[in-house]
C-alpha cells in the first residue's frame, strides 16, 4: 500500500539593487597620444529578503493502484523506481488535515528558510594610459570594498525561533590590472593583459540557515530530502588573471578572427560540498557552500564572425565561437584534502555558433543558433562517487522577423528545436544519470516596436 505524502509550498523574494556612479578621463580617447588619465567612483547597494512558507499535510489516501513500478534503480537505491500519476490521480483537497507533529515541522520548515541580506559595494578606481602611435600601455588599480549584513534564523531542540540573528562583515580588496596593446600592420592586435579579481557569494549562500525539503524533486535524483544551509563565514572567490589574445581584421572591418589564451589561479573558489546518507530510513542530501584551498583555470578561446557574407546574391551573417578549457581544485570533505579535476560549472568544451540570413524583401532575416556545452560539476561530494552534475547537451534554436509597419516587426522564434533534454548526472566521472528533465520546445511570438 503506498500513501503519498502533500506538501504546499509559498515562496516570496524581494529584492531593491541601487546603484550610483561618478567618472572622469583626460586623453584616453582612441585617438589620443601621450599620457592620459581616467578615474571615478561608484556605490552599488543590494537588499533581498526571503520567505517560505511551508505546510506539510496528513498522508493522502491509498494510491497503489496507481503506481507503475519500472526496472530502472537510481543510484544507491534498492528498490526500483515508481512512477505515479500516470492515470491522472486527483486529490480529495477537502479531506486533508494537519497532524500536531506536521504543523510543528511545517512551522521549523518555513522559519528557518527564512532570511534577509544587505550588501553595500564601494569603488574607486584610477587608470593611467599612455599611448605610442602603436601601442597603448594602461595601468590601474580599484578598490572594491565591501560592507554586509545578513539576518538568519536560529533554532534549539528543533524548534525554529521567531527572531532573527544578525551577522555583518566587511572586506576590502585592491585589484590591480596592466594592459598592452599592440596594432601590427595587416590590421593584426596582440593584446596581454593582467588583472585581480574578486567573485562575491550570492546572498543565500551566507545567510541562508537552514531549508529542507522532503517529498519533492531535488536536483540529484537520489534522496528523499535534502538539506541545503548556507555559510556564514563563506570568503569572496579571489583570481590572479593572465590573458593573451591575437585579433586579426578583415573584410574592411566586417570580418574578425580571434585565438585567446587564459590563466586563472583562485584563491577560496565556492563549491557546494555534497553528503548523501541514510538516516532513518530516508536517503539524505546536505549541501553547504564552502571556500577551496586552491584552484587553477586555463583554456584557449577561438572565435571567428563576419557581418557580409555574400553567397548566391543573398547576404549571411556567420559567427562562432569555440572554448577548451582544463582545471583543478584542492577542496575538503571535512576530514581530508583531495583534488578535483574539474571547477564548479566547468565543462571541458563550449561551442557556440549563429548564422544569419538577411532577407531585404521582408525587412527582416531567419536566424540559426546552436550551442554545445560539455558536462560540468554542480557539487563536490564527501566522496568522489557522490559528486554531482549536469550531462552534456545540444541545442538548436530558430528565430525568424520581419516588419510589418514603419516601426513595428513581428517575431517567431522557436526554442529547443532539437527537443534537448538535461541529465543530472552523478558519479566519480559523472557517469551515471539519475534524473532526467524533459523541457519540450518553445514556440514564441514577439510584437518588436522601434522607435529611433
């Protein structure tokens, strides 16, 4: 006999981003020679606060009838895997009611869920420029400096109190950059550049106390409830960043070619550490954000487009763009050091690419995209068996304009033509699939006005 258990959920985010700037430069124009100078100020302020509201109902009624029972066993499971719903099962919503110890979880749940976050960012930054007929040198350097409140809940004895605890935390960073270009005759640029860089956590990753969710899908596939906290003492993602690009210009500017070369050592990389475990009688999923030890990103960047293609008396637009990529991590389970072979959301492959063929008789054109992305880690887990991802994916996408009227186009465009669907993918290499999301195609329509 199988029981299904109801839970409702509510969730409201707010969120009010401002935003102030100041700037000022002498002589740093294109054309400009000599010393020249650029400097300025701004302040960007973040406020969001989060509330769920959860309500977790007796157990429904018997639903065996409509359970199809399939031989594909997820991993770490010991039974196969149920399917319900399959006969269009309604639920009697009026025969529902709340038991004392789900309304006292359904309470703990939605409290500590709950959470606000402030942030205020400050910079100032100065350049200096000096140009030879050329080459341009640019040296600089901005302050990020940084000042957050968070508010999370708190509980004891797993009862959720009513008030929140406040956190605030400060850093300061300088970050500094150099720059060289160099214009080569046949309309060729070497570009090197250096620079320091800071990655800030999102808000839930430090305020978030703690949100569980049972009874629901999760993203792994596996567990029944997952866990999901934040970090309070969670560090800013830092980079010492190498780049050197070769840019070379064609077709009277319509036309470029460009191979690029990058280098990143990261110092506090976030990563989610992922704990899977049984606990009575459930399968479990933790997730906490959590700072690297070290990291090291390099790749090389091809990329190539030109605006006037002319083939047959008709005229294309042709761009695309290739990017291979290698990384490494020293991150902790919270017992031992190990090394991943790949960063969070790094795949080993993308490739983009965009054609588009101008149609002069309609005022519009009919444009293809397709994009690859090679599969990429979403989590560490404690070990390297419970790491998760997402599995590789293709899709093609179709857009088709044209005007109507002087300032008026319509807009067809159809999403996932190639019917793509996402794995979540689990494993030491990422080798096993535990869950699939089937997404379907998008058609859409866009009434485009242009007034200029």
């Amino acid at each position: 006999m199988i029981h299904t258990p109801i839970n409702a959920r509510k969730m409201e985010s707010q969120s009010r981003p401002q935003y102030q700037r100041v700037f000022r430069t002498l002589h740093v124009r294109p054309n400009s020679r000599g010393f020249g100078v650029a400097a300025g100020f701004e302040w960007r302020g973040f406020n969001i606060k989060f509330d769920e509201k959860d309500k977790i109902w007796n157990n429904g009624f018997d639903v065996t009838s409509d359970a199809m029972y399939s031989n594909y066993y997820p991993w770490k499971w010991s039974i196969p895997f149920v399917f319900m719903n399959v006969n269009g099962l309604k639920y009697d919503w009026s025969s529902l009611s709340q038991s004392k110890s789900n309304a006292a979880t359904s309470l703990y749940n939605s409290r500590m869920s709950d959470y606000r976050y402030r942030e205020d960012v400050t910079d100032g930054y100065v350049s200096l420029h000096y140009a030879l007929p050329h080459t341009v040198f640019i040296a600089g350097v901005r302050v990020d400096n940084v000042d957050y409140t968070s508010w999370s809940p708190t509980s004891s004895n797993n009862i959720a109190s009513e008030g929140f605890t406040r956190r605030n935390g400060n850093y300061i960073n300088p970050l500094p950059s150099f720059d060289i270009v160099h214009h080569f005759p046949w309309n060729v640029n070497v570009h090197a550049s250096y620079s320091r860089s800071i990655g800030r956590p999102t808000p839930s990753n430090i305020a978030q106390a703690e949100k569980i969710s049972c009874g629901t899908d999760d993203d792994s596939g596996v567990a029944s409830c997952s866990i999901s906290s934040g970090n309070p003492n969670l560090k800013p993602r830092k980079a010492h960043n190498f780049d050197v690009a070769v840019d070379k210009y064609f077709d009277h500017g319509n036309g470029m070619v460009s191979a690029t070369f990058f280098n990143k050592i990261i110092k506090d990389d976030i990563y989610n550490l992922t704990n899977i475990y049984m606990q009575d009688g459930e399968i479990f999923q933790s997730s906490t954000p959590m700072n690297a030890s070290g990291s090291i990103l390099r790749g090389v960047e091809f990329s190539a487009l030109d605006r006037s293609i002319h083939l047959l008396g008709q005229v294309f637009d042709l761009s695309m763009n290739a990017t291979w990529m290698q990384g490494h991590m020293h991150y902790s389970n919270g017992t031992t050091m190990l090394r991943s072979d790949h960063l969070i959301y790094q795949p080993d492959v993308l490739v983009n690419g965009a054609v588009t063929w101008h149609i002069p008789a309609i005022k519009g054109a009919l444009r293809a995209t397709a994009n690859y992305n090679g599969k990429f880690l979403t989590g560490l887990g404690s070990t390297r068996d419970e790491n998760t991802g997402q599995g590789s994916v293709f899709m093609l996408n179709m857009a088709l304009w044209h005007q109507v009227y002087k300032n008026v186009s319509f807009k067809y465009e159809v999403q996932n033509l190639s019917n793509t669907h996402f794995n979540n993918v689990i494993g030491s290499k990422l080798q096993y699939t535990n869950n699939t999301n089937y997404l379907g195609r998008g058609v859409y329509f866009h009434v485009i006005l242009d007034y200029k």
